[in-house]
C-alpha cells in the first residue's frame, strides 16, 4: 500500500515540475538575451564554485599535513616507550630469575654465620674450662652408698633426671655446653634446674664449671653414669601407668632424644 502511494506522488511531482518548466519557459522566453545571461551567471556562479574548492582544497591539505605529521610523531613515540618497556620487562625478568639463587646464597652464608659462631663458642668454651686432663674423679672423695644412689634416681622428677642426664652426656663426650639453650631444648625451669645442679653438686655427685653460661662436667658419680638413662625410661614408664597419656609419654621421650641428638 505504501509502494503506491510512493509511486503516484513521484509521478504527481513529476507532472508539477514539468508544468512549471514548461510555464517559465513560455513567460520568460519573451526576455531578450536569456539565454546569455542565464549563461553567464552559470559560468560566474561555476568560477566562485571552483575557486572555493581550490582554496578549501588547499586548506584541506595543509590540515590533513598536520595530522600526517603528528600521527607520525606520536607513532614515534608509542614506538620508543614501547622498546623501553620491553627493555625494562626483560630486566624486571633477569632480576626476577636471580632472587631465588639470591635468597639461596644468603641462606648459606647465615647458616655458615651460624655454625663459625657456635664453633667459635666451642672452642672459646673449651679453652676457658680446659680439656679432659682437668677431669676429677668423684668416687675418690664419695662415700655415698648405690643403694642410696639408686632410691635418688628413682625418687628425681623426670625434669630432675633429664638434667642429670645432660650433665652425664656431656661428661661422656667432653663438651661444653650452653646452658640456657640446654634448658630450652628441654623445656625446664630455669629455677628448679639451678637448684638441682647445686644440690648434685653440694653432694659432690657432680663436679661442674660455669664461665659465662657455658658449663663444663669436669666429673660425674660413675653409678648414676651408668643407670641414668635406664631410670630416665623407668620414670617415663611410671609416668604413663598414672596418667594413661600416650601424647604426654611421646612429648617425654622426644625431649631425651633432643638431649641426645645434642651431644652426638
């Protein structure tokens, strides 16, 4: 329905404008020279067209010049931020590949800190206790009975046998040790082990040198020696029948092992 109405108002306005040629044609043709002047302004009207689109043209160029060069300029550089952060990525990467080795290294060299100190602390230690020619004997001078001997182990607290354990440990290998790391490594009281030591010493069970923190067993009473770690195990038996703690029994044992592991 559409289509029709546009093709009859197409031949309505078709039919108008050739009835309104035709009338110009015949009311103006009476017009003298016409055709010259319709002429002439077509041509004058066609010269100002053309020297407009020259001028436009030129206008035109000169703009699309400018754009030329500060497309080129910005290409430039787009061009030398992006080779500089390539440059600058591939650096990030080499630096980036190098921290673990870095880390690795600095690693080896604390741990290589770590073990000249605690050598240094040894042998500073050794040489202020002096070596096993300084060692005693304290049998020659105790007169305390293995009986006597026998019912202190069985009635020493596990944290007092675990001190006397270390003293014995030391003793066997000769080495000085630290005793507030001892202590930690344990899990004993600071108090309680003093007051141990020196109530073993006053008995003249052992014999033992302090210089700075670092003790030397210069003599250990050779029956608790040799039935200490026996009476350790024994306590850490009795233990666990009272409380019935497999965790608690596990904790105990670790902590001799650790004592042990010490000394090797």
């Amino acid at each position: 329905m559409e289509e029709k109405y546009k093709i009859h108002s197409f031949y309505i306005l078709l039919i108008l404008g050739s009835i309104i040629v035709g009338l110009i044609s015949v009311k103006w043709a009476e017009i003298p020279k016409l055709v010259d002047y319709i002429t002439f302004a077509l041509t004058v009207s066609s010269l100002g067209l053309a020297l407009l689109a020259i001028i436009y043209s030129m206008y035109s160029n000169t703009t699309f010049s400018q754009n030329i060069s500060t497309l080129e300029s910005s290409t430039s550089t787009l061009t030398s931020t992006s080779t500089q952060l390539s440059i600058a990525t591939d650096e990030l990467k080499s630096k980036v590949e190098n921290i673990p080795g870095i880390i690795q290294s600095v690693g080896a060299k604390v741990e290589e800190t770590h073990a000249l100190v605690n050598d240094l602390k040894l042998r500073s230690a050794q040489e202020s206790v002096g070596t096993s020619s300084e060692r005693v004997n304290i049998e020659e001078s105790n007169e305390i009975s293995e009986t006597v001997l026998s019912n202190f182990l069985t009635n020493s607290s596990f944290n007092g046998l675990l001190i006397l354990y270390i003293y014995c440990l030391s003793y066997r290998t000769n080495t000085p040790f630290s005793y507030k790391d001892l202590l930690e490594l344990g899990g004993l009281d600071e108090d309680y082990s003093f007051g141990y030591s020196i109530a073993l010493g006053a008995a003249n069970l052992i014999d033992f040198e302090n210089k700075k923190g670092i003790w030397s067993i210069k003599g250990v009473n050779n029956y608790l020696d040799s039935n200490i770690s026996n009476k350790i195990d024994e306590k850490i038996t009795k233990i666990l029948e009272e409380l019935d703690d497999d965790n608690f029994k596990l904790d105990l044992t670790i902590k001799k092992k650790q004592v042990e592991e010490y000394f090797e």
